[in-house]
C-alpha cells in the first residue's frame, strides 16, 4: 500500500494526494449521541451542534449519521452552513445559533432553516422580510450573562410577546447560553434561575412556545436542571470530555484521529539546533524525523518542544519549532523507524493514547480550537 493510500477498519481505501491525514469514525459519532440519549432520557429532546465543520470533523458526514441516529435538531453558527446541510440532503430541523442580516431571511424561509431572533431591531427586519413568503420558524435568544448576542433576559417578555403575535412567524423555541458552566457552578445556577423565571413570566401570559434549551455539553452533563426539554451538546458528541471529571460520568469515544507519515529521516550528531530560531540543540546523536504537517494543517506552534507524536506505537517528542508544513521530531530512542511510518498525532497506536484534550493543555487551550483548527488541507478520510 503506498503511503498516499489509507486503508480503514472497515476495509475500504481511501486514496489522497498527502500523506497527512483526519481519520473520523463515524460510528463513534453514533455511539456517542447514543450515550448522551441515554443521559438525559427520553423525554428530552436533542440539538446537537455541528457548527465551524462539526468541530472540524465534517458537517454534512457528520449530520448524515446524526440524522440516521434520530436526532431531534441540528444546530450550526451561519445561515450558510444550515444551507449547505440542506443542498446535500439533511431533512431534520435546523437552527442558525446566532444573529443574521436581514439577506439571510429570504432563503431561511426557502430552506426551512430556523433563525434566532436577539432583539426587537432583528425581529423588525425579520418580520418585513419574511412577510414575502412563508412562514419562518424562530427561536428567541435570550442573554441571562454571557453578553454575546441575544437580547437581556429583564427585557425579553416584550419581545416575547410581540413575536408570538406576529402571524408570519412560527415561535418554536426560546433559549440562553451558559458562560461559565465548567467553571463557575454559582454563575451557571444564576443564568439557569434567571432563564426559569423568564419562562414562568411567558406562561403567566398564556404564550407556548415548545422548546425551551440552556445546557450546552457541560450543562447536558453536570447540571440536570437546566435540561429542560431540549439539550445542544457539542464537544461530546465527538467524544471528547469538557472537563476531566466527566469519564466517570459518561462514556465516549473519541471520533477523529489525526495521523501523518514520516517524509524525512536525519542523522543528527550532538549540537545541531533544530528549526527556526534554534530552540531546540541536539545533546547526543540521535535520529530526526520529519513529518509533513505543520501549523497551516492545525498543528499549532505552541505545541512545539513540548507534544509527543506515536511512531511504532511508541512516544517521540516534537522538538523544535513547529514551522507551515512540516514538524520534526527526535526517534532515535525508537528502532526501525523508516519512510512511510503511521504516526498518530491524535489517536491510538498500539497501547498508547494522545488526545485531543491533551494537547490544548499544552497549548493552553481548549480541545475545541485544537479539533476545528484542523485545516482544510487536511483530507477528511470516514470510516463508518
């Protein structure tokens, strides 16, 4: 098998034109919304979010098995997205999780794609555009402190009330956004509290509106009230955990694996630096491989001197800086290392295990910049 061919578990080949490349198990995916379901129970329904290319996993791909899954809704950042998963078939609901330009209108109504309304300016232009065609399904945003978009939940039961009223709209649903759940348990129950007693003022005034959601992965979780009927996990639906204590809580796999192939093999004598600026010297002779990925790929620069990558299901530290394309790294503690050699940079060889979660503490980061930083250059190769 040639190094530009990667051969799944499955047994179906793959062939691309880089020897870097993103394996995404797909049944992974699966099992994953399978164990939030399980979490959370039957009577509460599920949006997951597949926003900035799923986590850089595959929005479409990803969508196909969510949707074969049974999901309830998907949610994604721009009106573009939401109409890409439509052109390639996606027929559950939609939700745009952020403002929109009153352009965007037009074709939300078209693609039956569920805009989020934030304040009454938005809703305005929102009522005039959709007065052209059909009728638009909407969700209200409310901001109980995360200060992003969304409208202050002290002054949301107007705008409540005059979206309800409004004939050419579907109000479906109503929901905020957690700043500071993993974080900040007095903060979170302060945004759940204050979203509960919005919700308890719009049924004091007889309005209905059918979904009510809160908890993003961490709430869907750790913080069981703010289930309410509806749940929009992120991270977890592609197996990686938001905080540490959540492996003893829910079981996941993690869906993506990043992997390369050694390009170049030097031999190093003691005193040689390592890439730009010299941060790394040789002290002792040893062996430096070269591997085609690069910060332009998503192998950021703060990862330099300080990740390991597995070669021969053994750990090899990057050394030196991290350059565009390519990322040395020192095995000669590891026999037999050749051209063409698998090497994972997130994923499994043999009995080791690098996670994405892993290397964002390296980074000081958080796991979903190192999976969505995953470049487009970086071919997608699913395994389902």
């Amino acid at each position: 098998m040639s190094n530009l061919e990667v051969k799944t578990r499955n047994g179906v080949t793959h062939t691309h034109h880089r020897s870097t490349w993103a394996e995404i198990d797909l049944k992974a995916i699966e099992y994953n919304y399978r164990q939030v379901r399980k979490h959370v129970g039957k009577g509460i329904n599920i949006m997951a979010v597949v926003k900035a290319n799923a986590y850089g996993h595959g929005t479409v791909e990803v969508s196909n098995a969510l949707e074969r899954s049974g999901v309830d809704y998907l949610g994604v950042a721009t009106t573009d997205e939401a109409v890409r998963l439509r052109d390639h078939g996606i027929k559950c609901p939609i939700l745009v999780l952020s403002s929109v330009l009153p352009v965007e209108v037009g074709v939300a109504v078209e693609k039956d794609i569920t805009l989020s309304i934030c304040d009454e300016e938005l809703f305005d232009v929102i009522r005039k555009e959709s007065a052209r065609g059909g009728k638009l399904k909407v969700h209200i945003k409310i901001d109980t402190g995360m200060g992003r978009v969304g409208i202050w939940h002290e002054e949301a039961l107007n705008l409540v009330k005059k979206v309800s009223a409004e004939s050419g709209m579907i109000l479906e649903g109503i929901y905020t956004h957690f700043s500071s759940a993993g974080r900040d348990d007095f903060f979170t129950t302060y945004q759940i509290e204050a979203f509960e007693k919005l919700l308890s003022s719009i049924e004091k005034n007889w309005i209905k509106i059918p979904l009510r959601h809160a908890a993003n992965s961490i709430a869907t979780v750790d913080f069981h009230r703010a289930h309410l009927n509806l749940v929009r996990p992120g991270l977890v639906i592609y197996g990686m955990y938001p905080k540490h204590t959540f492996p003893r809580i829910i079981k996941l796999k993690p869906a993506l694996e990043l992997k390369t192939r050694v390009v170049f093999i030097k031999d190093t004598p003691p005193g040689r630096s390592i890439s730009y600026g010299r941060t790394f010297i040789t002290h002792k002779h040893t062996k430096i491989a070269t591997l085609p990925i690069g910060y332009a790929d998503g192998y950021g620069r703060k990862l330099s001197n300080k990740a390991e990558v597995l070669i021969r299901g053994r750990r090899a530290r990057v050394v030196g800086k991290i350059t565009m394309d390519q990322t040395m790294v020192d095995v000669g503690h590891i026999n037999g290392v050749k051209m063409g050699d698998e090497v994972v940079l997130i994923g499994k060889q043999g009995r080791e295990e690098i996670r994405a979660e892993n290397l964002a503490r390296m980074a000081e980061s958080i796991a979903y910049e190192v999976v969505c930083g995953i470049s487009n250059r970086v071919p997608r190769v699913y395994k389902y």
